[in-house]
C-alpha cells in the first residue's frame, strides 16, 4: 500500500476553500476545483518516493490490477477518484461513449494534433461515465425534461426566443423536437444573439418574482447562470434540462452522452479514466457543439439516482451501471467498532480519508489514512483491514 497525493485542478469554477481545507493544505489565492486521485496521464497521482501511479501500474499490471482487470482494461487502473468543489456553475457538457471516444481520438491523432492542442476535443480512447456522490448539498442540472413539460416552462414567457422554442416543441413534442431546440440554442449558425438570451432571463426573473413560475427552481438557476456567462445561449438550454438536488450521502450517475452542469456543491466523483469533455456553453474553454450533438441523447429521462446497498455494518456501496468501477463509504466508530474489520471489494483500489484516522492492515503492510489522505492498493496486496475511527471513501473495479 503506497500514499499518493491529489493532483489539483484550478479550474475557474472552483471554491477558492473548500478543497484547501479538506486536504489540510494553504489557500493560494487560486480556485482549487478538483483534486484527482488515479494514473491519468494528464495528472497521475505521485507516490512518496516521486514515481507517479501511472509509472507503477505500467511496471507490472498484473500485480498492480489483478490479471484479470490487467487483462479488461490494457493494462491501465480503469477509473479515477476526485473530490469536487465548484463554486460556481461548470460548463454545459457531454461525454461520449467508447465507440465515439475510439474513433474521434484516433481522428484527432491521425490529423497530427498534439494531445495538448487546444483544437483537441479527445484526450484519450474512452468513455467517461461518471457518479457523484454529495458530500455536502449538490447541485446540478442533469438530463432533458419530457418536451411537454418543457413546453410548460416556457410557455408564457412571452420572449421572442422563448415563443419560437415553445412553438417547435408543441409541433415536434418528442426526442427530434428537443434535438431541434438544443440545435437552436448552441450550433453557431443558429445561436440566438446575447440580447435575445437576456430577454429570456429577465422574464424569468420576473415571473419567479411574480409567483407565477411553473418551475421556481429552473427560472432561479437561469438567473443564477446568466450572472456568471451573460448572453451566453446555454443559460436558455437550462430551461430544457432538469434540476436535481443532493443532500450528503444521495448520488447522481451520468451516462454517457448526458448533458449536464454540476451548479455548485462539494461531493466526490469517481470516472471511468477519461478526461473526455465535449462543452457548448457556460464556459470560457473550448466549445465543440458540433461533436456534442453528435453525442448528446436527448431522450427525457429523469436523472439517474444510485441508492447505496449496506454490505456490512460499515460499508455501503453505490454500484454504477458500468464495468470501470464502484464506488464504497465505511465509516468506523472507535469506540463501538473495535479491532480490525475487513474492507469489502478486491482488485486495486484507491482509499481517501474523509474524517478522523482509519489503519488500513494487511499481511505485508499497513498504513494510515486521515481526511484528505489517500492510499493506493495493489490488487496483490490481497485482504485488507481496517481499524480506527473515521470515514473513508474506496473506488474499485466491480
């Protein structure tokens, strides 16, 4: 078992404390957005002795993954686990599925574009499903409305813009008729002017104000999102998109081919290990509409809540539809659970410490774990135990 630290990412969204705080680390003046914990080539976590997590699973997949997940995933740790803090709204964004993650990254290579190019959309062959789960209130938007529903949202709104959606959306109230509307909003030679985006703000401003809402929630976030990215179109598209709402310990899954937003929050995100992201809006990076559209299901849907399973007296699990990885909270009380219990799940794992200090124990090694701490475990390292008081949090391969 071998400590690795949290890459982080300055995003513009992110909380400028929140982060800093949970790792037990100064405040720099920057936003600390996420911090990663994996083998991502982009940022892979580096061990105590400077050797970066990617380098040492290369060394030896099958004793670092298991023979097995060596085998599934060529030879690489398949997911990667974040602890997430936007602050404000990321942008509006899809990620593709494998087939599309395969043959546009081999497109883009094949055109001699540098991974680090900013004309890239693909930074690796994979797909990058995703599950967040809050460690505090999340917020986010996630997935399209039925078109009948939205059609009574913006039904009224009494904008140019907002009648002409309404009026595709009555005439066309399926997937093509949704497709259409987003077409609308984000592809470049439709895209609504800043003037017209804003007239759809203040008549939600006004009719929240008023009462008269048939969704409060969505005309407050469209707001809120204006605030941050005036006239930018992708605030309208939000009136599309459903809201959703966590409270610590609820979790959100997205598919690939989702379009979402995370609006703010802290929460932990375990990923398949992509950084595969298509945006068209809310967003100063680059925007691909164009790909998106291609990747984007606009089937109403409502969004994809995983309830944890209780394994054991101190684990519970949230199992995502997917092969990359699953996702487990045990939490110890020193004091009710004492002496070494063991931890559910095999293969290689990461640990982060979320609460107090847990001793992770094994035949060969043991180490502690203490909020904004993490350890890797090798799939060799075989049966682990844990003992201590606090929280943790495990991201494994089903």
């Amino acid at each position: 078992m071998r400590s690795i630290d949290g890459r982080i990412q300055h995003y513009a969204w992110g909380s400028y404390t929140q982060l800093p705080r949970f790792l037990g680390q100064p405040s720099d003046g920057r936003p600390w957005a996420e911090a990663w914990f994996g083998s991502h080539p982009l940022a892979p976590s580096l061990l105590d002795d400077g050797q970066t997590l990617m380098d040492l699973v290369a060394s030896d997949p099958p004793m670092q993954l298991g023979g097995g997940v060596a085998r599934s995933f060529g030879g690489e740790l398949p997911f990667l686990l974040k602890a997430i803090a936007p602050e404000r709204p990321l942008s509006l964004q899809v990620h593709p599925n494998q087939d599309r993650a395969e043959e546009s990254f081999a497109a883009e290579n094949a055109a001699g574009l540098p991974l680090e190019s900013s004309r890239r959309s693909y930074r690796d062959p994979k797909h990058k499903p995703e599950l967040l789960v809050a460690l505090e209130p999340f917020t986010a938007l996630c997935g399209f409305r039925a078109p009948r529903r939205a059609t009574e949202i913006l039904e009224g709104l009494g904008t140019d813009l907002s009648d002409r959606l309404h009026l595709l959306l009555v005439e066309n109230p399926d997937a093509r008729g949704m497709h259409a509307a987003l077409r609308v909003l984000l592809s470049p030679s439709l895209r609504p002017g800043p003037s017209l985006v804003q007239q759809v703000v203040g008549a939600c401003r006004d009719r929240e104000r008023r009462g008269a809402s048939p969704s409060p929630r969505i005309d407050r976030i469209v707001v809120e999102l204006a605030e941050h990215h005036p006239g930018d179109a992708g605030v309208v598209a939000a009136l599309l998109l459903n809201p959703v709402s966590l409270q610590p310990g609820e979790a959100l899954f997205i598919p690939t081919g989702t379009l979402h937003a995370y609006l703010s929050g802290f929460g932990i995100e375990v990923t398949a290990a992509s950084d595969n992201v298509l945006r068209a809006g809310l967003t100063e990076k680059r925007v691909d509409v164009d790909e998106l559209l291609q990747c984007v299901s606009v089937v109403a849907a409502p969004p994809v809540r995983i309830a944890p399973e209780r394994r054991s007296e101190i684990t519970e699990s949230y199992y995502a539809p997917v092969d990359d990885f699953e996702v487990s909270f045990t939490t110890l009380h020193g004091a009710t659970h004492s002496g070494a219990w063991p931890m559910l799940g095999n293969g290689p794992r990461i640990v982060l410490g979320l609460e107090g200090t847990l001793l992770l124990e094994s035949a060969t090694s043991s180490i502690a774990v203490r909020s904004g701490q993490a350890v890797f475990v090798p799939a060799s390292e075989g049966e682990v135990y844990v003992r201590g008081s606090g929280r943790i949090v495990q991201a494994c391969v089903p």
